[in-house]
C-alpha cells in the first residue's frame, strides 16, 4: 500500500472536504494516508521544503514549488465572493491604506498577494496568524488586518469596520474568479497515483456535499469558530463546484493571478504544466 503525506488546515472548508478520504468512508485503492494539519502559511513554508507528497497551498506560494510539484483540480478554494477583507477599528479608506500598519496573515499567501497587486502602496505590513489579527487591530498594533479564513464571518460582531473587500476589486479588475488556494501533488509520484488521488479527493468532496453533516464533529473538532453557522457559512463560501473540479474558468483564474504576480515583479515565474492532466 503506497501511504502519502497529505497536508491541509485545520479550517472547516478543508476539513470538510477531506473528511470521507481520511476517515475511511471511501476505497482508497491501495493509498493511505498520514495527515498533517498546520496553518496555511506554515504549510506553504513546508511545501517549500519539499516536505509533503500532497499538501493545500495559497495559490501565490506555488510558483516557489512548481518545480516539484503541480496542481490538482479538485479542492481548489475558487469563487467570486471568497476573497479576503481589509478592516480597520477606526474608520479607514482605501485610499488611505499606504499610510496603514496592516497585519497580513503571512507573506506567501494569495491574500497578501492580491492586497499587493490591487494596493502597490499599501507596503508597512506585519505578520500575524490569521487568528490572531482580529485581536491585534481591536488592541491597535496595527492600523489595519487582512482577513481570511472563519475571521471573514466575525469580525463585525467584534467593532471592526470593513476597508475593502479585496475579492471584489480582484473581479472587478480581472473579469475571473478569485483563487486563493490549491491542493499541489508531488510532479515524481507515479502519474496513476496523482490521477487517482485526484479522483479520490474529487470523490470525498462529492460524498461531503451530499451528507454536510457527516464532517461536522470532524470540523469542530479543528475549528478556531466552533458556531456551526459560522462553521457551515465558512463551507459554503469556499467549497462549490470549483472545489470539484476547476473546470477552465478555474484554471483560467489560477493562471490570471499567477501571470499577474510574475509581471508585476511578485512572483517567479511558475513550471508549467501548471495542472495535472487528468
């Protein structure tokens, strides 16, 4: 049995998805699987070490790792209303951002990246872990926070004031989908492996979306928010048809932002093919 190393978060849209293939409920056909949850920016920082067979990345970290490994189709977090929020305590405009502290959740995510592309002057910037950003504009570290993840759906109930929704000036600007993340597979596995993890995880997502509820336990068990609306409006918001298969819109939007990033002196430039062939 070959056994893979499988990274992703502990947040609700991944665990969600990943639930029936960790948990058994499908065939795996002669895989298995030893998971590993972290934040998303230290899981970029893994993947850049060549660490995991499998692992979730932001989308503007996976040029770094191109050489190694590609993208798969399904469990991509791709939409048009998911992008990440820019809030303030005080009030704040975007125009006034270039004189704001932000707190980012991490240099190697697409929310940074697309904040650095829609506001080139925006540059004093701090990192925090995601979860922690909410706290440190509410105590005035920093001027500014660049949400993501559960702190999208609860930062209102907190005082905090909404800047700019950074997904909406990406659609805007570029007519695509927003594409946060990906799930990248290591290029030197053997190409039916890659293939049927791919349908596996296409798989478990399909099996999540028909029974939402069997994740649950799982979900909260790994949240930062345990509220089950938060959790599921969490779900909702990442996990849709793109998750399942990017599709070409999907690609498309993975490949608008990645050329983007690199003319724009952000990025590297990324190995293609970008996508395993499937």
């Amino acid at each position: 049995m070959k056994k893979l190393q499988v990274h992703f978060t502990p947040c609700p849209n991944d665990t969600f998805m990943f639930f029936a293939l960790v948990h058994e409920v499908l065939d795996s056909a002669g895989l298995s699987f030893a998971v590993h949850m972290a934040d998303i920016e230290e899981l970029n920082r893994q993947a850049i070490q060549g660490i995991p067979d499998v692992t979730k990345i932001s989308i503007a970290a996976f040029p770094a790792i191109s050489e190694n490994y590609e993208l798969l189709t399904a469990g991509a977090a791709v939409g048009f209303e998911n992008g990440p929020l820019v809030v303030s305590r005080k009030k704040l405009y975007p125009d006034e951002l270039h004189e704001a502290l932000i707190a980012i959740p991490g240099e190697n995510t697409t929310a940074n990246l697309l904040l650095s592309i829609l506001f080139p002057s925006a540059c004093k910037k701090k990192v925090f872990l995601f979860s922690e950003i909410e706290e440190v504009v509410l105590d005035g570290e920093a001027d500014a926070g660049l949400l993501i993840h559960e702190t999208r759906f609860t930062y209102q109930g907190k005082g905090l004031k909404l800047v700019c929704d950074l997904g909406k000036e990406w659609v805007t600007a570029k007519g695509v989908p927003v594409p946060l993340g990906g799930i990248a597979i290591r290029r030197s596995l053997d190409t039916s492996v890659r293939q049927k993890f791919n349908r596996l995880l296409e798989e478990s997502i399909r099996t999540a979306m028909k029974y939402p509820r069997e994740p649950l336990g799982y979900m909260k068990k790994h949240a930062q928010e345990l509220q089950e609306d938060v959790i599921y409006r969490h779900v909702h918001l990442y996990v849709n048809a793109f998750s399942v298969s990017l599709g070409e819109e999907g690609k498309k939007a993975i490949e608008t932002l990645l050329e983007e990033g690199f003319t724009k002196g952000l990025l590297p430039e990324a190995k293609k093919p970008l996508f395993l062939d499937v």
